[in-house]
C-alpha cells in the first residue's frame, strides 16, 4: 500500500520549501479527519488537481517521530480529556530525512484557535539547557523541572499544499506509539489534518472530506498514545475515538 500510495504522490506537481512559506500558518483553525489505508488512493486521486505535493530532497513521504513532555502526573494529558481550553502540548520533534530536531509549544486558546512556537534543540533533545529553559519559560507555564518524556510517536506524512497557497494538508500513515519498551502501531489507520486560516466544507480539502463522506473527528496523537501506553490513566472521554480507530483497522486485519 505504501509504494502505492508513493506512486500517486509521484503525479502532483511539486512545492519546494521555500514557495511553501506563506502557508506556515502557525496561526490557524484546523479539522482533523481519519480514514483507513485503503480509503487513502481515492482520496489523493481526487486531490491531484488541486493540490501541490511539498518535495523536500526529491522526496514526498517524510519520517517524523515526536518526544512528548509532560508533567509526571500527565497533567497536559489531564486538561485535554477534561476538556480544557487555553492548554499545552510540549514535544521534540524529529525531522528523520534531515535529523534536524525542534522544541515545539503548541497552545490552544479559548476560542479554539492553534498557535505553534518552536525553536531548534540539538540533538541531545536536552530541554534543560538554558537556551531552552528561557524558550518554555517564555511560552508556557512549564519549568524544564516540571516535565519528563512520557512517550515518543512516529509516523510518515505527505503535505499537501492548496494551488492558491491558503490551506495546507498533512497525512500521516503507519502511526506508532512507545515508551518504556512497550510498543504499540496501528498501520491501517490514517490522519489527516486540514489547516486553514478558516474551516469549510464547502471547497479545498473539505470539500473532498465531505465528498469521501468523511467527518471531521479530532483527534490527538499525543492523548492516543497514552490511552495506548498507559491504560490505567483516566480516559473515558476519548473511548468512543479509540472505538473508531479500532474499526479503521478492523479492514486491514480482515485482508
């Protein structure tokens, strides 16, 4: 599925870096869809003619993996489930194809918007150094003391980019999730998620999500991998998305 998937990339026009710059959109509303594997091709088929595949190095799929930090009472995880807004999420992300790696801030506000700070971390991924200290000091409630890694997420993403540069679209693929020598994977499950300055439904993306009949289901990686790592912790909110998920994968057990 994957080299297929590839070769489907391989029929968009390409978007280099540099042209993608003013579709950072650091700030922004985003919809967050899931799909199975299978369901993915047609997706992209619909998509070619709209959409800019971002080509980094000749290549269109990336490997990522995130770090994420949290307190040892998992209390970043705790405000999401409980439904707070105005909240964090604390990572080090891994660039795989370049090794580069960054410290990330996300917060969410109170009118649901996205805002996403990030500086680069050395390889060490030592959020303890100074020049990183100020950086969480700055930007969140959080002391490098505060924290510890709680569980580590990798995944390969294509981005797509909107011909009139005002949306961009990640699709991750054969998400995984471990800590603490436990590991767990989910290859039929895939994320998707549309970033814009506003949400439609009515042209771009969403309107191929509508089309696909696929509705917007948010999701966190983050709150997915501890509900996997770490059963005992309280998750009752997210039981009917990890419901969901399992029946994304139930076609890929069954072939």
């Amino acid at each position: 599925m994957v080299e297929e998937i590839r070769s489907l990339l391989s029929s968009f026009k390409p978007i280099s870096l540099e042209e993608m710059e003013g579709v950072k959109l650091m700030t922004r509303s985003d919809q967050k869809f899931q799909c199975s594997i299978g369901q993915l091709p047609a997706i992209l088929i619909a998509a070619r003619t709209q959409f800019q595949v971002l080509e980094i190095r000749k290549s269109r799929l990336k490997e990522y993996e995130s770090l994420y930090l949290d307190t040892p009472d998992h209390e970043m995880y705790r405000m999401h489930h409980n439904g707070h807004l105005n909240r964090y999420k604390i990572r080090i992300r891994e660039y795989k194809d370049s090794h580069e790696f960054f410290l990330e801030i996300k917060f969410k506000d109170n009118h649901r918007k996205t805002t996403k700070r990030r500086v680069p971390i050395d390889a060490s991924r030592d959020y303890t150094k100074p020049a990183y200290t100020d950086f969480l000091n700055r930007n969140s409630p959080y002391t490098p003391a505060m924290l510890q890694p709680v569980l580590s997420s990798g995944f390969c993403r294509m981005t797509l980019v909107n011909n009139l540069l005002h949306e961009r679209v990640t699709i991750d693929i054969n998400p995984f999730w471990h800590h603490d020598g436990k590991y767990i994977g989910l290859p039929g499950l895939v994320i998707i998620e549309v970033k814009s300055v506003r949400k439609s439904t009515d042209q771009g993306f969403g309107r191929l999500m509508r089309d696909a009949r696929l509705h917007p289901n948010r999701l966190s990686k983050y709150c997915t991998g501890t509900v996997l790592l770490y059963p005992h912790i309280k998750h009752n909110r997210f039981k009917e998305k990890m419901l969901h998920l399992s029946k994304l994968e139930k076609p890929l057990a069954y072939a």
